[in-house]
C-alpha cells in the first residue's frame, strides 16, 4: 500500500453502529482502537438519512418533523401578513422538500411514522386556510389542491423505476436485477411489459422500494406503462391524483377570506357546522323561528337578521350573473345554486368575475359581524 492510500482515523471521533432486530441483542466487548474506546451509537447520519440499530426510520422521521414544524412555527408566526398563496409557496419550497428528500428510501415505515409525516401537511393546510383544526383532512387537501404524502412517495418511487427501467440512472442502479419479463412469442401478450415480481420471506423486506415499486408497477395501465418520455409519464400519473383545487381560492388575503374559506369547507362558526362535528347541540338558527338549520345557504340567502346586507349582497352580484333579474327572482330562483357560486365560484365565469363574486361575499361577512375574530 503506497502512501497516498493511507487512511488517517481520528479515533475520538469515529463511532460505530451495531444493526440488529433481535429482541435480546448480546454483549459485545468494546471496540479499542489506537488504545481508544470507539464510542458505540444508536443511531447515525449518511447522506440526509438516519439509520438506527433496528433499520427503522422512526428516528430519521422525527428528526425532519421536527425541522419541518420549526419552520412552520415560522410561517405561523407571519399567518396575518402573508397571503394564502404566498404560505403555500413557502410550504412547498422550505417544508416539503425535506420531506420529499430520500423519500423513495423510507417509504416503507411504519403507519405511525407515516401518520407523523401528514401531520406536517395537515398543520401547513390550516395554517394557509385558516381552517379550524378539526377539519376533515382530505377536505382540507382538496382545497389546497394537495394530494396524500404517501401518495405522493408512491408517485416519486413510480417515476424512479421508470427512469431505472428506461436507463435513465447509473448502470449500477440498472442492472441488479433481471426486471422484465421476455416475450418469447411471435404475438403481443396483454401484459408483456410487466416486471417480475420478487418473492420475500420478511413483510420489511416485502415493504422495501423494489418489491413495493413493481407492484404499483404492474398495476398501472399500459398508457401509463408504455409512455414515451418521462415528462409524459409524469404528466399521465399527476392527470390520474386529480388534484382540482381552483387557483381563485388561493388569492386574496384577510379575516373575510379565511371566513369565506371555512363555509367552503363546511366548518365555521354556523350552528349547523358545529353540530355536524359534535361541538354544539344546537343547529338551528338563533334568531329566526321555526327550527331553521343555520348552515351555509340560510346565513348567505334566508336568515332575516341580515336582509339590509343581503340587499347589497345581491345588488353586486346580479350585475355580474343576470343584470336583467330583479334581486328577488334571483334570490328565490335557486337559493341552493346560488349559495354554491357564492362560496365556491363557477366554472362557466372567468376568474375575474368569480374573484368580484367573493370581494362581495366578503363585504357581505363583514358587514354582518356573525363570525367575531
């Protein structure tokens, strides 16, 4: 061995890792090198990843948790000057990247650390809404147009065997294992691109990226399966999340929106709303008689203690639906409709009027007062 292969170890801070699942692991003596005790760890940092003595990414998962809600704690700290928009760019540039890191790797962890993982999707959904916190989540991702970070690693580990497939990575990535099957028959079989399944006698080995990747693989479509570039494959994989979200809902800013935002999602402060979460037991209205349920379309278009600011309700927006109408026919024409264009736009309007449509929502909540900050 010449001289430029000499290793120097710093003994005082080298450390080492002893990997086992067993339940009773046995003693092992110090390792003594150089005359020095090497320091023995749980657990230890390569590459971004934490890997622990028991090959569990519990400890790696907690650790970006933690930095992700440190950062969240940042953006809740400006909620009131921010817009919506702007906390959602936040959240995918500081927050989600670092969930998104190494995330084919530890996709396979336990239904706790996954749950802790959307928690931080969750938190950075009502931060942005400002939603109440008992919102239903997939409601809440809905709105922001997000989809389930599990789903979203499932996405990530699909895109990654295709590129492995198409050799699109290092050869050494490309090459550990015979992945296809070879159609030896002069005629096409239906599912001739599949790849060969891996047999397992462990579930965390059966979990692992690989055998877990190919069979999401064979479950995909031939559309999906046979696509020609990987810009179409992504393209043909986020067109079946269905993310829908309006692009309207993440513009505007201030207490009215964030109101306007909870009618929408079907939880605010209306006694109807409350009642369906189990946090009141009354859901009818308070001030008008005849048991009337007070959800959304009774405080925009009924409830007679806002008829003087229901009046200039309709009068901006009949001129942007029907000028024509008078303000009575429209609101009796269809109070279901109508109520429904009021908190969630229309796609038949141009973004602009549906914008017009909520600055007079917004007035409209203002001037009742029946949300109080």
């Amino acid at each position: 061995m010449g001289p430029a292969m000499v290793c120097n170890i710093q003994c005082r801070k080298t450390e080492y890792l002893i990997i086992s699942k067993k339940k009773q692991i046995p003693h092992y003596p110090p390792l003594i090198l150089n005359n020095v005790n090497i320091k023995r760890v749980t657990c230890h940092k390569h590459l971004g990843l934490i890997l622990n003595d028991k090959l569990s990414w519990t400890d790696h998962i907690a650790d970006i948790c933690k930095k992700c809600h440190n950062k969240l704690n940042t953006i809740l700290r400006m909620r009131h000057i921010l817009p919506r928009l702007c906390i959602e760019k936040l959240y995918k540039t500081f927050v989600r990247s670092l969930l998104d890191y190494a995330d084919v790797i530890y996709d396979n962890c336990t239904s706790a650390d996954s749950a802790n993982i959307e928690h931080v999707q969750r938190r950075a959904c009502i931060i942005s809404t400002g939603a109440i916190r008992v919102t239903k989540h997939v409601t809440l991702l809905k709105e922001v147009g997000l989809e389930l970070l599990k789903t979203r690693r499932q996405v990530h580990r699909l895109t990654y065997l295709y590129k492995i497939k198409n050799h699109l990575v290092p050869d050494y990535l490309c090459n550990f294992h015979p992945l296809f099957h070879h159609n030896t028959e002069n005629y096409n079989l239906r599912r001739h691109a599949n790849l060969i399944p891996i047999r397992s006698r462990t579930v965390a080995y059966y979990n692992s990226f690989l055998l877990a990747t190919i069979r999401d693989w064979n479950s995909l479509s031939a559309e999906l399966i046979t696509a020609t570039s990987l810009a179409s494959f992504k393209r043909l994989l986020k067109k079946n999340l269905n993310l829908c979200s309006k692009k309207i809902y993440s513009r505007g800013h201030g207490y009215e929106k964030k109101i306007h935002t909870r009618l929408r999602l079907g939880l605010s402060a209306l006694n109807d709303h409350l009642y369906k979460y189990n946090l009141t037991l009354n859901r009818f209205c308070d001030f008008c008689p005849g048991n009337c349920i007070e959800n959304t379309e009774h405080y925009l278009i009924h409830c007679a203690r806002y008829t003087n600011y229901r009046i200039t309700l309709l009068l901006g927006i009949k001129n942007l639906l029907c000028p024509d109408i008078n303000i009575a026919m429209l609101r009796d024409l269809c109070p279901n409709y109508l109520s429904k264009i009021l908190i969630e736009g229309s796609d038949d309007l141009s973004d602009d009027t549906n914008l017009e449509l909520f600055e007079c929502v917004f007035r409209f909540i203002k001037s009742s007062n029946r949300f109080s900050r």
